[in-house]
C-alpha cells in the first residue's frame, strides 16, 4: 500500500507497507490514533505519543503530533487504501509551506 511516511527531523517520503494494522503499529511505535484530514487522507500516528514523551514531529492546527506518523487513504467505508497522486501531493504541499 502507497502510503507517506513522516518521522521526527525526517522529511515525508512516499513508501509502499502491506496493509495491516500490526504493521502501522510497528511504524509509530505502538497502539494507533487515526485522524481524518481532508480529501479522504487520514493521519496515523501513537495514540500515547505525548504521553510517552516522544519528540514533536510536527505542528497540526493547535496541537502536535509526536512520533513517527504516516498518512493513508480511507477508501470511505473505513478501511485503509493507497494514497493517489493527488492526496500526495496534498500531503507534501502541508510540508513544504
């Protein structure tokens, strides 16, 4: 699955993980927060990331997100799905501003 793929002091990267959840959770360190942005992309990063003391990865609105985070495509019935092209360059263009 086409997924982005941003860790602490890392720039995003486009990568390729199977779909699945242990697999998501191994990526940001433990149980799961999954956070609807915009365009069908949602944001996937440790649920206890702030608790845990993990560094800031980035600012979101008034709030941070700590830990290493990818962003998905929710194919609208709930489930996990590739990013297109254009959820990419959404994503990227957050990062590049």
């Amino acid at each position: 699955m086409k997924i982005i793929l941003k860790e602490v002091s890392q720039e995003p990267k486009v990568t390729e993980v199977e779909n699945n959840l242990q697999v998501f959770q191994t990526l940001v360190g433990g149980y799961i927060e999954v956070v609807s942005i915009d365009l069908g992309v949602c944001l996937v990063c440790n649920e206890e990331g702030k608790l845990q003391g993990l560094p800031v990865n980035f600012g979101l609105g008034h709030d941070t997100i700590n830990g290493t985070a990818i962003f998905v495509a929710d194919n609208g019935k709930g489930d996990f799905t590739d990013l297109t092209d254009e959820q990419i360059d959404f994503v990227m263009s957050a990062f590049n501003n």
